[in-house]
C-alpha cells in the first residue's frame, strides 16, 4: 500500500491520464492549504494554459478524503477516475468568476455582501493575524464576502487586512455592515431539540407513545440556534437576537454549548451542572465533530437581563487572557482574489 506522500505523489504524476487532451500542457502541483483550527490539507491544483490566461482560478481537490478511501480499500483506479472527474466537472467555470475578481475591487459591491463568521481565537492565532476581527470572549468574529448562494452551496472570500485597507475601510465599518447583511443573507434559525429528536425516532420506527416517554426520560428542554443555510450558523448569536428569543421562551439565562462553527444548542442555566456541561462539549468536540469545525471547548452564559453573553467556566479570566488577539496592523494591497470557498 502507498504511503500519504507516495499517493500524492502517484496522483500529481499520473492524473493527466484521465483528462482530456486540453491538459496536455497542464501544470499540475500539490500545495498544502491551512484550515481553520491549524488543520492541514493536500491540494492538488491543475493550471491549463487557458484558465491561467482567462479566469486565473482553478479548484482545489483535496487529496486527504480520497486516501482515507484508498485506505478502506477503494481501488486506486477508481479514485483517480474521481478525481478526472472532478477536474472535468469544473473545466466549465461560471462565467462570471472573472467578473467577481473584478468586482471584489468595488468597495460598493463588497459593501452589499459582507457577512460575519465566528471562529475560535486561540486555534486560529496564524489566522487572525491576517484578517481583521473583534474578540468576542475567547472567540473571533471575522468577515467574509458572500459572492454567490445557490442550490450547490455557498461560496465566500475571506477578508484580509491588505483589502480592508484597499477598500479604505475601518474594522467597524465592517462589522456594522456585514452584522446587517448577515441578518439579511442568513437569517437565524431556531429549532427545538425535542422536536428534531422526535422527528429521528420516527424514522426508526418509534409509535408516538414512545416517543413521548423516551423524551421524558432524557435531556431537559434545548434549543439549537444557527441560521437559514446551517452553514458556519453560530454566528446567528452575534448578529441576531435569536439568544435573547431563546431567553424568553426559556424563561431563564442560558447556557450556550459550541456544537460547531455551525451551531449551537442552548438550554436553561437553571439546576444545570457547569461541569457536566463542559465534559459533554469536550467530549463531542473529540469524537463527533471535525477539527476544522470545532469552535470551542468552553461553555457560554447569556444574561438575559444585560442581553450579554460570557464565558462561565470557572477559570473564563484565564481562558480569556489565552485566547485573545489583537488584530495586527492593516498594510499591504488587493493583486489578486483567492478562489471563492464553497460550503455545501
């Protein structure tokens, strides 16, 4: 069996024998691309000399799933037929992708589309030093330009200090504005617990009866808050009301669980263990969720009353002083627009 290296080594040498004769010339290279939370991936990326010329964005196929498959067994040569595939599917482009990366110079259009995004602060120290942010707790709320949302996904671009500076914006001009198109574009979505449960259960059979008792039996009342798409959804608790809401049907505070960059689950602060609440968000960080789509070990209080939202671990002062990061300076300029990111 082929290492991680030999595979990508395999994939970048060979990979031109299942494209078509336009990638004849082709550059083919693998790059190391950063995620969120320090996560790593293998990026094989395919220039033609026409997509150099014309829209100067080719996809990124990532290698690291399709070892995971080698390694279970799936024959090398259907992967590669995948992954010919997948270059194929994109050889026709949208259109307008070079109009985007024309666009994105227009303080106006990037105005319009500005969206907010949470990720955790510490994991993503490297990250932040390039993007303009605000902490929120041991969190960062950072930006994005929304450039298409349709049936296939979502695609966005990360702003960074050097377009922050080209646009002549200032970091509160961008998180006014992009909590306002935030609210526009992705509205909060708040979904009771019980009732996805129970819709679950249904599918496997469960007669409403029993339903009823195994609800009984189980976890007190929550609420998941994210927002229209269920794509990076957290963020609804900063530009939203959708804990305050929570709140009310609640009667009482909250306590916020991070159960993704995705979203959230809130329940009542009342005759809830702290500790409890912790090792549970701990524990599914470890083993259901991905690493890149942690956001955070720690568990939230919101105030009703004071309508604020604080860390309330025990040791918040020290996980505070940790994880905060101050956003560097703004130099540099816009030459070129990364590809936009698609989350489906």
């Amino acid at each position: 069996m082929l290492s991680f290296e030999e595979f990508q080594e395999y994939v970048k040498d060979h990979i031109k024998e299942y494209l078509p004769e336009e990638f004849a010339n082709a550059e083919v290279s693998i790059r190391t691309v950063k995620k969120l939370n320090g996560v790593t991936l293998q990026g094989l990326e395919i220039w033609t000399p026409e997509i150099k010329q014309s829209t100067g964005v080719t996809p990124t196929i990532y290698l690291d799933g399709k070892y995971e498959n080698y390694e279970n067994g799936v024959e090398l040569e259907v992967i590669m037929e995948h992954i010919g595939n997948l270059e194929r599917q994109s050889m026709d482009l949208p259109e307008d992708v070079a109009e985007i990366k024309e666009r994105y110079k227009d303080v106006n259009y990037v105005k319009d589309r500005l969206i907010v995004s949470l990720i955790n602060a510490e994991r993503n120290v490297d990250i932040l030093k390039d993007r303009p942010h605000r902490m929120l707790e041991d969190l960062a709320i950072v930006y994005k330009v929304l450039v298409n949302k349709d049936k296939t996904g979502t695609g966005t671009i990360p702003v960074t200090n050097s377009h922050m500076e080209y646009w002549g914006l200032t970091e509160e001009q961008l998180y006014e504005t992009a909590i306002k198109n935030s609210n526009m574009f992705e509205p909060p979505f708040i979904d009771d617990m019980d009732r996805v449960a129970a819709e679950m259960l249904r599918e496997r059979g469960m007669t409403e009866e029993e339903i009823e008792e195994f609800q009984a039996d189980v976890h007190p009342k929550m609420y998941i808050i994210s927002n229209a798409s269920k794509v990076n959804g957290a963020s609804a608790i900063v530009y939203s009301d959708a804990l305050q809401q929570v709140a009310e049907m609640m009667g009482s505070d909250l306590y916020i669980l991070p159960s993704s960059i995705h979203e959230v689950l809130a329940v009542s602060a009342e005759d809830r263990d702290l500790e409890d609440l912790e090792e549970m968000v701990r524990s599914v960080n470890q083993t259901d969720v991905s690493p890149e789509e942690v956001l955070s070990d720690n568990v939230y209080k919101y105030d009703a009353e004071s309508r604020t939202l604080s860390l309330a671990s025990a040791n918040a002062e020290r996980i505070h002083d940790v994880a905060v990061c101050e956003p560097s300076e703004y130099t540099g300029t816009v030459s070129e627009v990364v590809r936009p990111r698609h989350h489906r």
